[in-house]
C-alpha cells in the first residue's frame, strides 16, 4: 500500500548567503516540486521567466536547500516491510529518517527506494531531504572526476543531472533542486513485483511475448502475518490477449520469465500506417489465493528495426516497423519546462496533439534533458507516435570510473526496463553529439588520457538493451556512422546533424546534402507575439535589448538570424517587422530542407527537426513556444509532413515537380503547372497524368517553357494536383516584384471563435493571421497560404474572447511577405 508523502513539507536555505536573502523560517514546499517553484509561490521571487529574473536568481543554484516534512506512520506489521520511495531527487541528496541517515544520492535520473522499517516511529515521523547546491556540487565533482569538455559555464557533465537545467543555447540558468518526482512510504509484504519487461518478437502473424517478471522478496519470514509467509512461494499469472500463464515461483528466486503465444493480434503502427490497438497486459502474484501484488500497463504487438544494411555508396538508415520502411516525420523533444514537475499528463498531451496535428510520426526525446515520464510514452502509445529515446549524454566528454559509471549502469538499466513495455518505444540512442565533440570539436586533443564516454556508447549501453530489451534497436549516438574511420556526421551513413545551415550559410545549402537520417536540423525564430510581450517588458521591445539579449540563448544568435534573412528579404524596417520576417524565415527555411529531403526518399529515411518545443519564452529553433502556442514554422511542418506533398526542386535535368506519396493508396491525378506572372497571367502550361505509387514520389520534369521564366522578378511556378499545390518563386522577395498586398477581408463571429475570408487582389505570399496578437489563448486553423489574384482563403479562429472582428484584418495580424518588401504599387 503507497501512503503518498505530498503534505506539510518546507524547504530552508542552508547557505549564509542565501539566508540574508529570504526569511528565516522555512517556507511551505510543494513536493513534487523544486526550489525554483516554491519561491515563487511563497511571493518570494519574481517569475524566472520573465524579464531579466534569470540573471536575479542566478544564487539559487549556488545555495544548499533543506526539504522536511513530518507524517504519522504505523509501527510495521509483522513480516511487513515498509519502503521509502522516491521517485525522483534533484540532486546530491542526503536523506534523513527521525534524525537517521537513510542514504546519500547523486543522481536525478534514478529512483530509489529504502527499508525504513526499523527507522520508523509510532506518532509523528520526520523526515528530512537536504540537497547540495548544485552547482558547487557539479564544480566538485568535476575537480574530483577530472575536468572535460562540455558546452556550458557549468560542468553538468560531471553529475547525473538534466544537462539543460545548467543553461542551454535555448534554455536559462535557472539550477534548480528539489523532490522533482513523488514520494511515499510503500508497505508490502512477502513479495512485490520490482519490474515488468513484455518482450515482443513475432513468428509471422503470431507473437511470441516473454514477460520478465523481476520480484523482490520482504526477506526471511520472522513471523507469519496474516497466514501469508515470506518464504512461502507465489504464483505469477501473466494475462493479455485472452490467453494466461502461470508459473510457481520459489522464495528468493528474484525472476520469473513467462511465455505467452499470442495468436495474430492486431498490429501497433506508427500513425499514418495504421492503427494502434493496445492490449492490456496484466501480472499478478498471489499466494495461497490471496492477492500479493499486481502491475497492469497496455502493451502494443510489432516488431521494430533499423535497416543499416552497406550499399555501393554508404550505408542505410531506416526504421522498419512491421517489416516496413518507415519515414520518419520529426521533431527533437526538448523537457516542455525547467522544472519539469509542472508538466502534467495534460500539458503532454497538448503537446502530443500538436505533433500528431503536425503530420508527425516520431519524437526524439533529446540526450540533455530527461526521462520523461509514464504520461508521455503512453500518450505516444495511444498516438502512434515513435519514440527515439536517446540515453542522457549530450554535448560533453563524461568519465567512465566509478562512481559514475555505476550511477550510469543503475540508470540505464532502470530506464530500459521502466520503457520497455511501450510499443511507442522504437530506438535507444548512446548519446547526443559526442562522436563529432570527440572528433571535431578538439576534444580529444584537450582530454589526453581522460575518458569521454566512448566505453558507455559501445559497449556498456548497448550491453545492457541486448540484455533486458533485445527487441529495441541500439544506435551508438546521434549522430554516429556505423565505423570508426568514418566521420561521425557522415551523409552516406547513419544519422547527421546539420547545423552549418543555421551557423554559418543560407537555408539553400540544406540541398547540398542527401543524409541517411536527419536527426537534428533547425533555424531559429523568436516565439510568439503573445508569449515574446509576456516575457520582455514593454519598454525592452527591440531585437537586441538586454531582456531580449537573454531571452537569445544561441551564440551570437541576432547576427544569424540576420544573415539568414539577408538573401531572402529585405533588413526589416521595425521591431515588428523584425519579428515577423524572422518568423517567416525559420519557417521557409526549414520547409525548403524537408521538401528537399522528402524529394531524396527512400535514400533519406527521415527528418527529425530540431526542435518541437521550448521550455520558456525564448527565441530559438522551436515550432511550438515556451507558453505552447504555435509559431509559423509549425504550421510549415504541417505542410511540409503533409502525406501528399507536392514540390518543385531542381533535377539534373532541369526544374521537376516532385510528388510525394506517403499513403498507402497509388495517388493518380492531373497535374496541372503554370508559369504565371504576379498578375496572374498564365505564360506556360503543363498538364500531365500523375502516378505516384504507394509510399513512393514520382518526378515530372517540367517542360523548358514552365520551367525557365522570362523575368524571374515578376514570375513563379504554381503546381496544381488535388487539393496540393507547390509555389516556386523565380527570385528571392527581395530581388522580387511582389507589391503592396492588396486584399479583400471580412471577419466575423462565429461559435466559438471568428472567420476570416481573404480575397487577394494580387499575388499574396505566406499570409498569416497571427492571432495571438488579438487574443493570447486563440488558434487559428492555417498560416502561411500563398493565393494567387482572385483566388479566397478561409481562416478559423478557436477563441473563448469577445472582440471586434475587425481587429484581425489589421496589419500587424492579418501578415504576409510582401508587407516586408519596400512598397511598390500594387501589381
Ligand atoms: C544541437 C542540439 C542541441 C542544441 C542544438 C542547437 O547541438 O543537440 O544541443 O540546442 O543543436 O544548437
């Protein structure tokens, strides 16, 4: 029975510096919680995230806190052991039972549990959870361990903590500790089911599901409660799919492994390839007929692989599923918060939605951050999404000695095992980015003979998958090449990281590359109008402010958000306008990579784009902001992970329209391009029969006078199949002679919300209504929408607020690429 430890807690500064700062007395704590959190809302400290509260606030991670509570507990029963779990500790812990050490801790991404039987008290317990400022902690352990390389001001790579919560080229200093997960005293007896791993092969269309049953025994019996004795054996019953088995299992024995034919069950798939039946999985353990313990969680039937079979150029990289290739559609999953204990199942959920909404298929949940928790790997089992879990190394050389390689080994184990029973579960990942670290970033040179991580990746981490989850593919690091003399980042083999697109060259450069798998690639932009006025104050409201200087984590962030603009459209002439270019540009950069990449399948498997969200409000690479509204560049990967796209690229052979199909239905059609001039005249045309095969693309090159325009200034390619259209502008906005967009606009309530018809005049390119501008909790349906003159676009917006209509057909709202461009005449 749990008895959840979640009242009367406090927490204490312990450090002098700190105790001149707050009030003596402790303050009420909320468990699960973290310093941060409570601060705030004891009125203690200002929001951290908002203005320049970060640099305030900086001391918390320099103080050594001081969590306590007290809790009523009966005397244990005879026989009866009573646990304290902890689900989750931020940080270097000390534990403490009615003035008893319990236990030391070092790392957040373990749990722990401890027999506090003969600690207990009858009446009043308490108990007491101090933790070492974090980042002293981090510095010592460093010194301690030998200092490596890591990209940060703190060595985060020294102690088992979020990497992220240190600062991250999108997150803020704000190190945190705390009781960042539950609490509780567990009472069992006789014995309890430590862990669950149902693993999945399939013989053709039966599965073959081996339930590891892991069991812990209360001990030698003393006594005899309630008839049940601790060295009595127990009988395990495994229950799916209608079928039962049962296994007599002998006191002490710590495991039992039943095997359960499943008889053609219906197959889990990955959104988009069919459906995703859950089955629930049910172990119990009885004894004498009496119930001892229980675990139910749902399962999924299918099988994942990584097909990394060598061709006569490089290597593949492709998921199979079901024994299909599968395209991956991604985003890198960052943690949704800094303190990650605000993220409920429901905020997950939003989040999932999004990318379901999106077109995607897989989350890769990235290696700085967590574990997340229960919530999400079930949200993504319900929604066909795959995960790509990545064990929690990123950006930094770690040690492999003791005693973080014991820290690393009871992590990981505990963490294949918890996630082992999601079919959404697909990849384990060694690591992010310490291959190139190790060979490109002067690592090695600076380590001499210290350890990096190396025996983790190849040999330690794969080790403990093929032993506790053989079903799950392992890849060494993101990215990583199959060889050692190959360049880690290689486009011929595994996976890549592009990230000289954003730093250093033009979006069009995404094109000078055909990667095996994709997974990171992004381009920044600042976050919603909404969620930007929420963070920066009003008189802070331009780009390079110092509020917005913090709010700007990249390195030297400004200047490429400009230089990425500066081929493409003109420098803007405003703050808003600042925003809104920059915002476009993210999104127009990163659909021009996935259309490209999308165009190169089957020989690029997948696009993972860095990154889905934000943890606060912050410019940075993410689709969905640090409040969670949508910016421009989700509604772009909507377009762009749509399951039929259309898109002009350039062939040896000349401009061709490239369709891809990623259904499971032939796409036959009419294809119908124009060459059209700004004003709508058509100049050229091409009709032609389209047959895309299932999961396939079909290229039709385009005819010489489609595809090569008279005045590249004032022309474009429209590709018309369906309900699908490709846009191909000759020249870049700035070089181009799109006009004053000249629109006829109505809006008006409707239930739940407003609609707004747009009749454009002219060519209007990427018209947006950005309707957060208006009312911070609206959404609207569609963003970006490229008409040609005479053609009408519907808009819908989802808001609970009254408002006058009319104030979304104003400027700043109603949003398109030409009001960037220096007035010309309406065309
Ligand atoms: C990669 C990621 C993150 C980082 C991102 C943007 O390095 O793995 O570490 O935030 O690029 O720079």
């Amino acid at each position: 029975m749990k008895t959840f430890l979640s009242e009367r807690w406090t927490v204490q500064a312990l450090t002098p510096e700190a105790r001149q700062i707050l009030p003596a007395d402790p303050v009420p704590a909320t468990v699960p919680g973290s310093v941060h959190t409570d601060l705030l809302t004891a009125g203690l400290i200002p929001d951290p995230y908002l203005a320049d509260h970060e640099d305030s606030l900086r001391w918390i991670g320099h103080t050594d806190w001081k969590y306590a509570t007290t809790f009523d507990a009966e005397p244990p029963a005879v026989g009866e052991r009573v646990d304290l779990v902890f689900e989750g500790l931020d940080t270097i812990a000390l534990i403490e039972l009615n003035g008893h050490e319990v236990a030391r801790t070092v790392n957040m991404h373990r749990s722990y549990r401890f027999d506090v039987r003969d600690l207990l008290v009858v009446g009043e317990n308490r108990l007491v959870v101090s933790f070492s400022a974090p980042i002293e902690a981090a510095l010592r352990l460093s010194a301690e361990q030998g200092a490596r390389p890591h990209v940060n001001s703190y060595p985060y790579n020294a102690i088992r903590k979020m990497a992220c919560n240190y600062g991250w080229d999108w997150g803020p200093e704000l190190v945190t500790s705390g009781i960042w997960k539950p609490v509780y005293l567990d009472r069992w007896s006789h014995v309890r089911i430590a862990g669950v791993r149902p693993l999945i092969t399939m013989r053709s269309a039966d599965a073959e599901l081996d339930v590891h049953v892991d069991l812990e025994w209360a001990g030698p019996s003393n006594g005899l409660s309630a008839g049940l004795s601790a060295d009595a054996p127990v009988e395990v019953v495994v229950t799916v799919a209608g079928e039962e088995r049962h296994v007599v299992v002998a006191p002490g024995q710590p495991a039992a492994v039943l095997a359960v034919e499943v008889a053609a069950p219906d197959l889990w798939w990955p959104r988009g390839y069919g459906l995703q039946p859950l089955y629930p999985l049910i172990v119990c353990c009885s004894s004498g007929g009496s119930e001892v313990d229980r675990w139910k969680q749902e399962i999924g039937f299918r099988t994942v692989a990584l097909d990394t079979t060598p061709e006569p150029d490089g290597s593949a990289f492709t998921l199979v599923v079901n024994g299909r290739p599968v395209f991956a559609l991604g985003a890198d999953w960052i943690p949704d918060d800094c303190f990650p204990h605000r993220i409920d199942r429901a905020r997950y959920g939003r989040r999932i939605d999004q990318a379901v909404a999106a077109g995607m298929n897989l989350l890769r949940v990235w290696g700085g951050g967590i574990y997340e928790s229960e919530d999400f790997y079930a949200l993504c089992d319900q929604a066909g999404l795959l995960v790509w879990q990545d064990f929690l190394f990123a950006c930094a050389a770690y040690p492999e000695e003791e005693p973080m390689r014991g820290e690393v080994i009871a992590e990981a184990r505990e963490a294949v095992t918890r996630l082992s029973s999601h079919p959404s579960l697909a990849v384990w990942n060694g690591n992010n980015e310490n291959f190139p670290g190790y060979h490109d970033w002067g690592w090695k040179e600076r380590l001499g003979d210290l350890t990096w991580g190396l025996g983790y990746y190849t040999d330690i981490l794969p080790a403990i998958v093929a032993e506790l989850d053989p079903t799950r593919p392992y890849s060494a690091g993101s990215p990583s090449s199959p060889s050692p003399d190959l360049d880690p980042n290689d486009q011929h083999h595994g996976t890549m990281h592009i990230w000289d697109v954003w730093n250093k060259l033009d979006y069009r450069a995404y094109a000078n590359y055909v990667p095996r798998f994709l997974s990171e690639f992004g381009f920044q932009g600042p976050p919603t109008w909404a969620t930007l006025t929420r963070a920066i104050d009003a008189d802070q409201l331009s780009f390079d402010s110092p509020q917005m200087l913090l709010h700007q984590k990249a390195d030297d962030g400004n200047a490429k958000l400009a230089a990425g603009l500066a081929d493409h459209l003109p420098a803007p002439a405003s703050f808003e306008d600042w925003h809104w270019a920059t915002s476009l540009n993210q999104a127009r950069a990163v659909q021009f990579g996935i259309e490209h990449f999308r165009s190169n399948a089957p020989r690029c498997a997948g696009t993972v784009v860095w990154q889905l969200n934000d943890c606060w409000p912050v410019t940075s690479w993410a689709a969905i902001d640090g409040d969670g509204r949508l910016k421009p560049l989700y509604f772009a990967l909507r377009h762009s992970y749509a399951d039929r796209l259309l898109t002009v690229q350039p062939r040896p052979a000349g401009l061709s329209l490239v369709a891809i199909n990623n259904t499971d239905a032939e796409w036959q059609s009419t294809a119908l391009i124009r060459r059209t001039d700004l004003g709508g005249a058509v100049l050229a045309e091409q009709k032609e029969t389209l047959q895309v095969p299932a999961r396939g693309t079909a290229t039709l090159p385009l005819e010489n006078a489609v595809a090569v325009a008279d005045q590249i200034a004032r022309e474009l390619i429209s590709a018309d199949v369906d309900d699908q259209r490709a846009s191909f502008f000759f020249a870049e906005d700035r070089a181009s002679e799109l006009a004053v967009p000249d629109l006829q606009a109505t809006a008006s309530a409707v239930p739940g919300g407003y609609r707004v018809q747009v009749r454009a005049l002219n060519l209007v390119k990427d018209l947006a209504l950005l309707v957060d501008r208006v009312d911070p909790d609206a959404e609207v349906d569609d963003q970006l929408v490229t008409l040609l003159p005479g053609e009408t676009v519907v808009f819908r917006v989802r808001s609970a607020v009254a408002f006058d209509p009319e104030l979304l057909l104003s400027p700043a709202v109603l949003r398109s690429a030409n009001q960037l461009l220096s007035p010309r005449p309406r065309g």
